[in-house]
C-alpha cells in the first residue's frame, strides 16, 4: 500500500469535484421531470376517477366504461410508475453528491497499450454523452475491484468471461464532497480504510459495506448459481451484512424478473429488522420481506400461542437429557419423513374428519365427508383428494343454500327490508338486472340464505372438516422411538401436546411437523411466488423447520447463514457435515458452501478473549484494531454488583453511544432495570421493541443476536448461571457483541468457562 503524493491527491479532488458539478446539473434536470411527471400523474389520476364515475348507472354502458376505465388505470400506472423512477433517482444522486465513488481500478484490455479508469461507486453515473464517470458496484466490471490483485484477471458477464490487466487499485474516502482518504492498494481491498470504518463508533442502525466488502464475502454476494448456499462464519464476520449487499447485488442483475417482495428474510427478532433496515436503502433499494420465525408461525396457526425460540430458551436453557432427546427425535429429518410416510399412508378410515357444526348440530357430519373421501379415486395425490372432497361439500352447500332461499323465513325477512336495505343486498350492479321479480326475490334469498351459512363455508373454507391436532396425536403414538426415550417419557410427551392445545398453545418443536402434516394432507399452505429465501442464525433453526421451509416456499433459492458456535440449544457442528446435513435435507444439485473465518467487528483483544472461551475457536482470525483488554470484574453480592454496575454505566457512556448490559434471561434484565434505571436512564429491551434507542440498553443475550453495541457489559457471568459447557454458546455470543469495550461482571465465583480462560491466558483479560 502507498500514500499518494500531493499532485496526485489534488488531481483525484479535481476529478471529484468535476462529477458532483455534473451531478448536480443531473439532479436539477430530474427534479423538474419529477415535477412535471408529478403534476401529470395528478391530472391523469383526477380524468381517471371522473371517468370511473361517469356512465355507470345505464347497464348497456358497463361495457363501454370498463374498458375505458382499464385504459385510464393503465396510464395511472404508468404516470405513478414514471414518478416513482425519478424520485427514486433524485434521492440516488443526492446520494452520488455527498460520496460519488470509493473505488478505481485501472484496467488495460488485450491489445490497448493504455490503461483506463474506471470509478465505482453505489451506483452508476453517466454524463450527458454517455461517458460513465460511476460504475454501480455490482456491475460485472466491478468484481475485479474486490476479487482481483494486480496482474492479469478475469471476470464474468453476461456473454461469458472477460480477461483484462489489472494496473492499479485505489480506494478513497469521500466525505461531504471532500476526499479524506486515499490509497493504492495491491490487496482485495486494504486494511488500511477498513481499519478506520470499523473503528467508528456504531451509530445503532447498520451501514452498507459496499467500499470495503472482503473477496469471501464477494463470493457469497455474487453468487447467482447455487440452490442453495450456505454460509458459516465466526461472530462478527459479515454474514449479515453479506445477505444485506447480496439482496442489492441479485435485485440489480435480475431487475425484471426479481422483485424486492419476492425475497424474505427470515430475521431472529424485530429489533434486528429494525436494525438492518437502513442498508437497502442506502443502495438505493427497497427492502426484502422480513419476518420473524415467531411471526411466522403464528401467522399459519392463527388461534394458537406457538412457542417463540425466546420462550423456549427462557424455559429450557439448561435442558434435561429427555429434553435432548426430544429435541434432537422431533428436530431431525427422519422425524419429517416419518411424517410424509404416515401421510401418504393414511386409508379414509384414519384420516380424522370430523363434523362441521351449524347452531351446535351437525350440518355436515365426519360419516358423510368421510365417503365423500373413500368414493374418490386413490390414485389421486393427496392434495388432490382433499381439495376435490372440499368442492363436493361447498357444492352442497351451495345446493342447500339454493333450497334455503325459498323457505319462510327467507322470504319474511325480504318482506321486512326497508328499501336502502334492500338495495344494498342487491347490490348497484344488479339493480335492474332481473327478467322478473321471482328471479330477483330468489336471488336476494339465496343471499340472505349465504349469509346464514355463512359459518359453514368459512369452516369449510378453513379445512376445519378435518381436526388436524388428533391426526398429529394419531401420528405421534405410531412414532418408534430412539434409544434416550422410554415409553413413559413419550407419553408424558403427548399428553402435553394434547393439554397444550386445550389451551391454545403449541411447543415449538410440534410447529414444524405438525404444519407439513397438515399442508400435505390439504395441499395448502405452499407459497411459489418467493425466488429467494435467507435465514441468518441458522443455528437456531432445527433441520425439520428448514425441510419445512424448503416445502413452503418450492421455488425459492435459499441462503443460509449462521455461526454453530453461537447456538442457543445445539451443538457445534463441522461446516462440512452441516452443509451434508443441509444438502440432504433441501435434495438440491447445487449446493456452495463457503466459511468466513476472520471477524470484523470486535477489537483484536476482544476478539482473542471470545476465541478463547471456544474449545475450537483457534480457526477464528481477529481483524488488527487495537483496543483496551475486556475486564473481568467479580463481586461479592449483588447490592455491590449492581453499585459498579451503575458507574461501569456511567463511565462508558463518557466515551461511548451505546452501552449494552447483556443478561442471561428477561427475568435477570428486568431486576436490573428496576434497580438502576433510574441513576443510568437505562432502557429495557424485550422483543416487542422495534427501536434501538441510543445510551444504556438492557437486554437478554438472545434478544441481541446479530446486533452490535459500542461498549458490552455482560452482567453476571457467574457459575451459578452460566455452570458448563452447555453455556459457552451463550457466553460467546455476549462477548462478540461487543465492538470496541467488554466487560464480564460476576456476582461470586466467575464461570468456569471463563476462569479456564483466566487460568491459562491471564494476559488476554485485566483483572479487577
Ligand atoms: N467488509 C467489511 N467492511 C466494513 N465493515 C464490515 C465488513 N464486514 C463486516 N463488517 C462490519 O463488521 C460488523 C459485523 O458484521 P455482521 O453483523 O454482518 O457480522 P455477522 O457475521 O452477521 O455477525 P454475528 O454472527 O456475530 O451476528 C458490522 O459492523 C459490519 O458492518
């Protein structure tokens, strides 16, 4: 890496200064488009709703104005199209003003004897005769920025590979229209700019990376060809931010066949949405779907309290050996084709139709739906057996709506309809429309008659024909069982589900098979719309929710990212044999598995000392940023604890934005609070929060997965909460979260995971 000389910094600020000049002028040209468009979608939308008004009363005009009104609808679209296009422009330039560029590399095709700039930047400019002076980053052109060191290379377009020279590689700071930095660099991208970006101080919502993305996390972002790739990296290694640049870089290649709604994220809590929501559109994108796992399912258990990944945590973080072995019967894939099989198998006898209620008699009963099932073919799928068996019955209720709509009753109801009553049920499009008055009464009948069925066709609608809670009772009592699990165990077991749903609630680990039951019974619940699934924190995803996922979402790409050494309840396993496990599971061909081993976001002490509490952690590389040894700090009760509590609190605050105190439970965040909020103006995070306010936060470990605070307090990392090994996920979690500061705080004897690491390395931790 070189510092440049003067001359060479004055002519690149030069340069600078002449593409904002250009930008500028851009900008004004489009904001008088944007005006112009905005008026014109004004006037365009008012003609639309008076032509939408006019004619509508004469039926043989219906016609007419329908296709008229396509037509204005059609031009609306476009105008507001036309609008949006050039808005979304303008904030794109406001964007170029401030920053144009972080990048140039000087490249020299086959044959030039000259080599030519070119400057990247987050997306593309081009001067009124079409001479780029930005390249969007995600332009094939731009991978040799982060891909490339100098010499000869190669990279990919459209129309195949490319082969040029590359000569020189700059990287630029550009702040408020100035240059602050500037070097040439023959690295991927050099230490030296990353080093001053990591060493900010969080400013609580996440950047982009695009200046300083690494070559590991270049081929997670560019990746167009796996079906799935799965993506193991150390805390702090850029895993979130890969799947942030990753969305930009697919939308940008794929803008007329992806849109940003047909990408979810599966996030492991809101404030993490949160969190992450700035990076899109800072790139000038709009952001995926994001949901949570917990939001997910209660969404397809509507009525049902599932379990959330919190819940279960708080109530089984040291778990039993039963537990585990639960755990580890109902999470694995067998489990989920143990469920297949059962479906697949079942005669008409033991599928668990049941009847559907009218006024607490049985307006359809189980006998009757049951032969509606038996009398189809069986070489039907299914699926397929269902929906045809559900027709039969709506078709019979709408016969015996049609019955209704003549009776007494129906008729004396029509009788007592005053006239704007009447009307209404009617309905505009219809008034008039009757050849004769027995047409018209019979037609309002069978409407009063829907209404008053109308109970029985939402059941239907619902599937509530069958009781899919006994059909997964039925099917767990066939379940054989492993070694680890006695029959009484599986008992107690099921008999938990069943209390479990007289209440409304559902263990998590049922959620998953319990929904493949019962979407492959009913052939629902399937959604193909979405091309690309992401989960971060995999870890604490089992196998048999991801075999859902796969099933829930068919045509989707899916990208796994997550640290095993992070889990909550699992093990650690070996990227190799995870990717195996994965790959089996989702039966993808194409299947990339890359790991990211160097960790970005914590100072090099800080780093080493959370290496060091993992008994396999030597794989994982500190970045070089210096910072001060995280502090271990043991008192004796909780009265002096919570009293350096408060000035640890105050004390960090003096340098730092945010300051997180990391607990182990809601419970143990919540007695904090209560105690120190007062004297540190703390605020107590739970999962409903969707902000992250600045200053002291409160918080338990899992709430904070996949953020990131200024200064880390973990608060009370005793041997009473954190006894073994079993903990040393949790532990690690905490102290990664932290970027520039650490300290563990103990109220008595410290952890042994955390004296081991005391007793050996004294050196990578002060004392006090
Ligand atoms: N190439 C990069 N350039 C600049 N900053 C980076 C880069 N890679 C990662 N970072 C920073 O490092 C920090 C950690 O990144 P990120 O949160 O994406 O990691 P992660 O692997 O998801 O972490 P975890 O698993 O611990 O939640 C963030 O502040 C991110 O901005």
């Amino acid at each position: 890496m070189s510092t440049l000389d003067s001359n060479e910094f004055k002519r690149e600020q030069a340069r600078v200064d002449h593409v904002i000049s250009k930008i500028e002028t851009q900008t004004e040209h489009t904001k008088n488009l944007y005006n112009q468009a905005h008026s014109e979608t004004r006037s365009v939308e008012s003609n639309y709703s008076q032509n939408a008004k006019i004619n509508t009363f004469e039926a043989d005009d219906r016609i007419e104005t329908n296709a008229e009104v396509q037509q204005q609808k059609g031009l609306v679209a476009r105008a507001v199209e036309n609008e949006t296009i050039l808005k979304r422009q303008v904030a794109t330039y406001k964007r170029l003003q401030a920053s144009p560029y972080f990048g140039r590399i000087d490249i020299k095709d086959p044959g030039e004897t000259q080599a030519e700039p070119l400057y990247i930047g987050t997306a593309s400019f081009a001067d009124e005769n079409e001479n780029f002076l930005i390249y969007d980053w995600r332009a094939p052109i731009s991978s040799i920025y982060y891909n490339g060191t100098l010499g000869k290379v190669t990279y990919q377009t459209p129309v195949g590979d490319m082969d040029t020279e590359l000569v020189k590689k700059r990287q630029f700071s550009i702040q408020s229209g100035k240059i602050t930095n500037m070097f040439d660099t023959n690295e991927t991208v050099g230490d030296e700019i990353l080093q001053e970006v990591l060493g900010q101080q969080n400013d609580t919502y996440m950047a982009n990376i695009v200046a300083t993305i690494q070559k590991e996390q270049n081929d997670i972002i560019r990746d167009t060809t796996s079906d799935l790739l799965v993506v193991q990296g150390v805390a702090g290694s850029g895993k979130t931010s890969a799947i942030l640049q990753r969305i930009a870089f697919l939308l940008y290649h794929s803008r007329k066949s992806l849109n940003a709604d047909e990408i979810v994220l599966f996030s492991p809590n809101r404030l993490y949405s949160r969190y992450i929501s700035d990076v899109l559109p800072s790139l000038g994108e709009r952001n995926m779907r994001q949901i949570t796992l917990a939001d997910f399912l209660s969404q397809r258990f509507q009525g049902l309290n599932v379990q959330s990944i919190f819940d279960r945590y708080e109530q089984e973080s040291l778990s039993s050996p039963v537990q585990q072995a639960l755990s580890q019967l109902l999470e694995s894939p067998t489990f989920m084709t143990a469920v297949s099989d059962y479906a697949q198998k079942l005669t008409p006898q033991e599928i668990q139709f049941t009847d559907i209620l009218f006024k607490e008699k049985p307006f359809f009963k189980a006998a009757e739906i049951r032969k509606i099932y038996a009398d189809l073919p069986n070489s039907l799928s299914l699926a397929d057996r269902f929906l045809k068996t559900k027709n039969t019955l709506i078709k019979r209720l709408k016969r015996r709506i049609d019955q209704e709509a003549d009776a007494d009753w129906v008729h004396e109801t029509i009788d007592h309809l005053n006239n704007e009553a009447y009307n209404d049920l009617i309905g505009k499009k219809r008034l008039r429309a009757f050849e004769s008055y027995d047409d018209e009464i019979h037609y309002l009948g069978r409407k009063i008659a829907a209404k008053h069925f109308r109970i029985v066709y939402d059941a239907l609608y619902n599937n509530y024909f069958i009781d899919i809670y006994n059909q997964y009772a039925d099917f767990l009592r066939q379940v054989s069982l492993p070694d680890g699990l006695t029959n009484t165990d599986w008992e107690n077991f099921q008999s938990t589900f069943q209390k479990g749903i007289e209440y409304h609630k559902l263990h998590l680990l049922n959620a998953a098979p319990l929904l493949f039951l019962r979407d492959l019974l009913t052939g629902e619940g399937r959604n193909r719309q979405i091309q690309y699934i992401f989960i971060d924190e995999m870890q604490d995803y089992s196998l048999a929710q991801m075999i859902y996922f796969k099933h829930a979402f068919p045509n989707a790409k899916f990208t796994l990212l997550g640290d095993s050494e992070q889990a909550l309840f699992k093990d650690v396993e070996a990227p190799q044999s995870l990717l195996n496990h994965l790959k089996a599971a989702f039966n993808v061909k194409r299947a990339n598995l890359i790991t990211l081993n160097r960790s970005y976001r914590s100072t090099y002490p800080i780093t080493n000392f959370a290496k060091k509490l993992l008994p396999d952690g030597d794989q994982i590389q500190a970045f070089n940023r210096e910072g001060d040894l995280p502090t271990v700090i043991v008192r004796d009760t909780r009265q002096t604890g919570l009293e350096t509590l408060v000035s640890l609190c105050h004390k960090e605050l003096q340098t730092y934005g945010t300051v997180a105190i990391l607990t182990r439970n809601m419970k143990e965040s919540r007695q904090i609070y209560e105690a120190i909020h007062r004297s540190t103006h703390a605020n107590l995070l739970s999962d409903a929060d969707l902000a992250l306010p600045k200053g002291v936060l409160i918080m338990p470990v899992y709430l904070a997965k996949g953020l990131e605070f200024d200064s880390v307090i973990a608060y009370d990392i005793s041997a009473t909460n954190y006894p073994d090994q079993r903990s040393t996920g949790i532990l690690y979690t905490m102290a990664s979260r932290a970027m520039h500061q650490l300290t563990l705080l103990s109220i008595g004897a410290a952890s042994p995971l955390v004296s081991s690491v005391l007793a050996d390395q004294e050196h990578l931790v002060q004392i006090e």
